[in-house]
C-alpha cells in the first residue's frame, strides 16, 4: 500500500510504500525538545520504502539520528537513522492523520510528569527489550 504526506506549507511531499516496522510514541527528552511536543508519534519505515519530494534540511539530533524538516516551514518530518537502515515518520504529517496507531510508548522514564498514559498499551522505561 502507497500512504502519502507532506509538510504543513505543502513544499515537501512524501510518499511511503508497505507497512511500517513498528508504530511507537517516544517519550525521550530528545523527541520532546526534536517536536516541540511532550512526545514523538512516528510509524517507522525501511528508508528504502520513503521517495520525498522538495526541499529538506537536518539537524544531527545524535550519532544515530538526524531529524528532517521542511526548510520553508519548519514541519518536523522525520527521524531518519544514519545508518541508512530506518525511518520514523511523524503520524501527524500523512494526509490521512488516523493511518496508524501507535502500539507501545517508549522511553517513558522521560516523559512529562503531566502526561497521563492510559490507553492500555504497553510502556516501556527505555527502548523495548530485544
């Protein structure tokens, strides 16, 4: 299946191809201060699965990841891993919003105090264990 997206001033459009390898809410202090929000909803994509159309930059959030945006609006995009292997994309930015659903919280350690998880799905502190 083909799912599309794109940025709020509609500058960058994205296409994804298949099913996503995991559909998560991070709750790290990286994702929060990254988004600009209390956590980051993202469905995570082999890269080779995402074609992106107009212009992007990136900031080296760390070693592993860069964070993409769109250089006209500043719509946060994507975590895209350096390792060339994944991609996580903001739930938010496909057309249609209700695509996914998330099936766990991670890195909830991290998460604002006033964030209330109650949606019965499974929290992790950290990552989810291997």
């Amino acid at each position: 299946m083909t799912r599309e997206g794109g940025c709020l001033c509609g500058a960058v459009r994205f296409r994804c191809e298949g099913e996503p390898l995991n559909v998560r809410i991070c709750h790290c202090r990286t994702c929060q201060k990254a988004m600009g929000s209390p956590f980051f909803a993202r469905a995570l994509f082999d890269q080779r699965a995402l074609a992106v159309e107009g212009e992007t930059a990136y900031f080296p959030s760390s070693e592993a990841i860069h964070r993409v945006f769109c250089t006209t609006c500043g719509t946060r995009l994507f975590s895209r891993r350096t390792n060339g292997t994944a991609v996580g994309i903001a739930l938010a930015t496909f057309d249609d919003r209700n695509a996914f659903a998330p099936t766990e919280h991670i890195w909830v350690s991290e998460k604002m105090d006033w964030v209330r998880l109650d949606d019965g799905l499974p929290q992790y502190p950290q990552t989810i264990p291997q």
